[in-house]
C-alpha cells in the first residue's frame, strides 16, 4: 500500500491521518468490547450498575464506529446526512419507546398482579 | 488537502484524486444511506419486539441457559476485525497503487465474516438441539427475527463482496467498482453497529 506518490502535495499526510482513524476505531472498539464482556464475564458489578455500564459501552462504541469507520463528522459533514442521522435517530427513540411503553403498560393491564409481560400473564393454553 | 475538507458523502471520502467518481458519488452515497437508515428503522423496531417478548417463555428456555458468551465474544471480534480490515481496503483503494492490497484486505475481510457467520450458525444449531427454536416461545420468535435477520444481512453483504472482488479481476479498479465497494464499505459498517447493539443487548444483557 504506497501512498499516491505526486499529485496532491498533501497525499500523505491525508493517507496517515485516515489509517490512523481505522487505528484508533479497531483500538477503541476492542476496548469498549472487551470492557462489557469482562464485566458480565466476572460479574464485578451489582445487576443495575452493570446493565448501565453495558449499555454506555454500547452507545460510545455506536459512536466511535460512526466517527472512525462511517467517517461521520459533524462540523466537516453533508448537513443533509445529519440531518437524516438526526430524524432516523427521532423515529428510532419514538417507535422503541413507544412500543415498549404501551405494550408493558397494556400487560399491566391485563394482569395487574405482574409488573412485566411473564409467561404467566397468558392463559393456560399458551404457556 | 488541508484537515477540514468539508466531507461530501458519509464514509471515506475519495477527494479528488478519483476525480471519475466525483460527479456521481455524493447522489449514489446519499441514496445508499438512506437506505441504511431505513434498515436501522428495522432492526430498531425488531429490537422493541425482543424488549417486549423478553420475559413471554411459555415455560422454555432463557437467555441464561441458551447464550454462550464465549461464542459470542468470539463473534464480536471476527466481525470487528472485518470491519477495520474492510476499513484498510478502503484506504488501499483510496491511496494505494496497486490492486493486490485493496484484494488481500477484501479477502480477509472475506474470511472474517465467514468466521463470523460459521461461529452464529454454530450458536442457532445449538439452540435448535436444545428444543429451542423460534416455534418454541414468544420470545424465541422474537430473537430469531432479529439476530439470524443480521447474519442475512452478513450474508448478502460477503455476496457483494465477491461481486466486487470478480469486478476488479475482470475490469480493473474502474468507476463503478469504486462506488461498489464505497457502498459496501457503508454496509459493512453498518452491519457492525447493528451487531454493536446485538451482542449488548441480547447477549449481555441477557447473561448479566
């Protein structure tokens, strides 16, 4: 893999600062992976300190893919990519929240000893 | 080429010493992006699904018993290694001068993912042995539309790839092989966050 010799005087440069993006990417992801396996692995944490500790290695490493694999960068991007990240983001928090909010709430509902939808909730006949 | 060159289309930037792929690539790369964003809208409302469906057993088998953290830690680092692999093919196509670089990363992203998805076939054979497959619960039908729908995606995205890889051999690094694998290179990124999100959710948060 040589550089594209001539053309672009800075070739180069624009050539290490992008194989050191894929670098840091690879490097922290790893981290942000090995982190929540080890976590889960040993069982260090008690059970609510370790589900948010999973779900914030979750959301920084969506983060460094978008930065350092998907080359999203705010200030330098296409607005209109962003704002198609912004608005897909707007459905994704509307259509997930939404459904688990009224469909746990509807379980609720139907079977108000139960906190959450349990097996039991059913009747017999589709256990 | 200073360090703030405005970014055109989402992904590696080409710039201009491609300067064949300049009039198409921002339509074409916009187009492939939303339709990524769509494929999130997907996977996030099957998510929502296995959220709901989590605790509906019918008295079979839970994520405790049936996730294997091993395997799937496994799984994470062959598909994030593709990743970064299909990232040094990108530069390669971007910066290097001769094709067999760009081939040799493709090929290993090739394996990568077949690694990937010969671990997860593993995983879902195993379930099945189990008595564990999508008819046997609420919340078995609900991870057997989300994660095997992911492993389909791997699928069709190693297709491409060969696609591509016979591409290059036939007719060179041309144009459209350039935004071919510009647009791969988006889905294969993509398909990487989709298992970001898998493997934290499902399989962690179903061992924790």
């Amino acid at each position: 893999m040589s550089p594209a010799a001539g053309g672009e005087q800075g070739g180069r440069s624009e050539y290490g600062r992008e194989l050191r993006g894929y670098l840091w990417g690879y490097g922290l992801a790893i981290l942000l992976t090995l982190l929540p396996f080890g976590l889960v692995k040993w069982a260090v944490l008690p059970e609510y300190g370790l589900y948010l500790a999973i779900g914030v290695c979750a959301l920084v490493q969506v983060i460094v893919h978008f930065r350092f694999f998907l080359h999203i960068d705010p200030p330098r991007q296409n607005v209109d990519d962003l704002h198609l990240i912004l608005f897909t983001g707007l459905l994704l928090f509307f259509m997930v929240a939404g459904t688990i909010w009224i469909l746990t709430s509807l379980a609720e509902r139907v079977s108000p000893s139960q906190g959450t939808f349990h097996a039991s909730s059913l009747p017999e006949t589709q256990r | 080429m200073s360090a703030a060159a405005p970014l055109r289309y989402p992904g590696i930037n080409l710039g201009s010493a491609h300067p064949e792929t300049e009039e198409k690539s921002g339509e074409l790369l916009f187009g492939f992006w939303v339709f990524l964003m769509s494929d999130a809208i997907i996977f996030g409302v099957l998510f929502a699904t296995y959220a709901i469906m989590l605790h509906a057993r019918a008295g079979g088998p839970g994520p405790q018993k049936l996730y294997d953290i091993k395997s799937a830690f496994m799984e994470t680092l062959a598909l994030l290694s593709s990743s970064f692999t299909y990232g040094m093919a990108s530069v390669a196509l971007k910066h290097g001068k001769r094709q067999r670089a760009l081939i040799g990363w493709l090929f290993a992203t090739l394996c990568l993912g077949g690694l990937f998805l010969r671990l997860e076939v593993g995983d879902f054979l195993s379930m099945f042995q189990q008595g564990a497959g999508p008819d046997r619960s609420g919340y078995l039908s609900a991870f057997f539309a989300l994660v095997p729908l992911h492993g389909l995606h791997v699928t069709s995205g190693m297709i491409w790839m060969c696609a591509l890889i016979g591409q290059i051999r036939r007719y060179g690094v041309d144009r459209e092989v350039k935004l071919g694998l510009l647009r791969l290179g988006l889905f294969w990124h993509f398909l990487d966050i989709v298992w970001v999100v898998i493997f934290s959710f499902i399989y962690l948060g179903g061992l924790a």
